[in-house]
C-alpha cells in the first residue's frame, strides 16, 4: 500500500486531504511545512508528495526544489495543491519540478485520479 506525504500549514487541510487519501486505501504521513516534510522524508520517503505552496519555514517550491535535487528523492513524484491559480504560479510549479499542479478549491476525485495516476507512472 503506498504512503503518502501531505505537506499543508492548514490542519483543516490535511485533514481533509488525508481523510480522503485513506478511505482511498493509501498510507498517509503530514508535516506542516517543508522543514518538518525533509525531515520526515529523509526518516521514511514516502511514494508521493502533495504539498500546499505557502507555508512558513520552507515553502511548497523550496520543498519540491529540494527533493529533485537529491539523487535519493528525485523520483518520488509531487502534486502541488495550492490556492496559487494565475498561469505564472502553475508554470513556476512545475519549473521547479512538480508532477502535477493542482489548484484549490478543487474536486476530490481529481486529486485521487492525480495521485494514482502518477503512482502508476513512477511504477514504471
């Protein structure tokens, strides 16, 4: 069963998103930014990341910059969920290495058919 990392400031948030991830039948960690996110994927890499963008400490992209950089992560695919919608933020999101960029409010089963989707490429 693969795990999943949700990286959110929002306990509202990642509470949602996890709740959703495990009814799905997936594993589900969460940190609350990108510090705590390194530290939990350098103990335990998850399959895939979801991560909001604006967070204190290290940021969505600082994250995902982060985790493509490193040749023990680079792989592990990552979905920015965010509220940042305007085409430059979409554009800078995937500059820095995201797998899919998805923007909030969003639709449940869009997240899920993302998240198994990207899971079944990384397979191979």
């Amino acid at each position: 069963m693969p795990t999943i990392l949700i990286v959110d400031d929002s306990h509202t948030v990642r509470e949602m998103v996890s709740e959703q991830l495990r009814r799905a039948g997936f594993n589900v960690m969460e940190a609350i930014d990108g510090e705590e996110a390194i530290s939990q994927i350098k103990a335990n890499p998850p399959d895939l990341i979801v991560t909001d963008i604006v967070m204190p400490k290290k940021n969505g992209y600082e994250l995902c910059r982060w985790l493509k950089n490193e040749p023990q992560t680079k792989n592990i695919p990552v979905v920015m969920c965010t509220s940042k919608g305007e085409e430059f933020d979409r554009y800078w999101g995937m500059k820095q290495g995201a797998d899919a960029y998805i923007t909030k409010p969003y639709h449940p089963p869009d997240l899920l058919a993302v998240v198994k989707k990207l899971l079944q490429e990384a397979k191979g």
